[in-house]
C-alpha cells in the first residue's frame, strides 16, 4: 500500500463469524494491519469473541456507495446542520 493513513489499533468483540466478516469488509476496503489472528474469549458470554487489530492501515480514501433508499445531504446540511439562517436578530 503506497498511501496509506495508520489508524491505530482496534479490537473488535463478536461472534467468530461477525469478527470474520468484519476483517473480510476491512480487506476489500484495502485496510490492512498486524494481528496475532487469536480469538480471546469474552467472560460472561461463551458466544464471544475479541480479536485484536493492530497498527491498522487504510487508503487515503475510502469511497462507499450511496444507499439510494435513504434520503442524501444537501450541500448545507454539513455546514448549517439542515437548518437554514434567518435573518431576525
């Protein structure tokens, strides 16, 4: 990866299988990072995993595509947060 932006290190707590999907999702976005690739069972809950990530690196960019069923910002939604001034004082 020439470009990259080092996020830090993560641990992600899940199911064997929601762990396994998520590292999948990370790789086709391009992040990628150094693990031990254990499985560290959670007290309390058999069911659970945490899986540690570490020095996690990702594309400058990472581009994900618009949910066409959701409603999409206008350009002054980020800068007015959906309200539009007024001009009363």
């Amino acid at each position: 990866m020439s470009e990259s932006l080092q996020l830090g290190s993560f641990r992600v707590i899940g199911t064997k299988t929601e762990i396994t999907n998520t590292l999948a999702f990370l790789r086709t976005k391009g992040c990628v990072w150094n693990s031990k690739e254990k499985y560290h069972a959670q007290r309390g809950d058999a069911n659970k995993f945490a899986y540690y990530l570490n020095n996690v690196r990702t594309p400058l960019v990472i581009t994900f595509a618009p949910n066409p069923n959701e409603p999409q910002p206008k350009p002054y939604d980020a800068v007015l947060g959906d309200k539009r001034r007024s001009n009363q004082t």
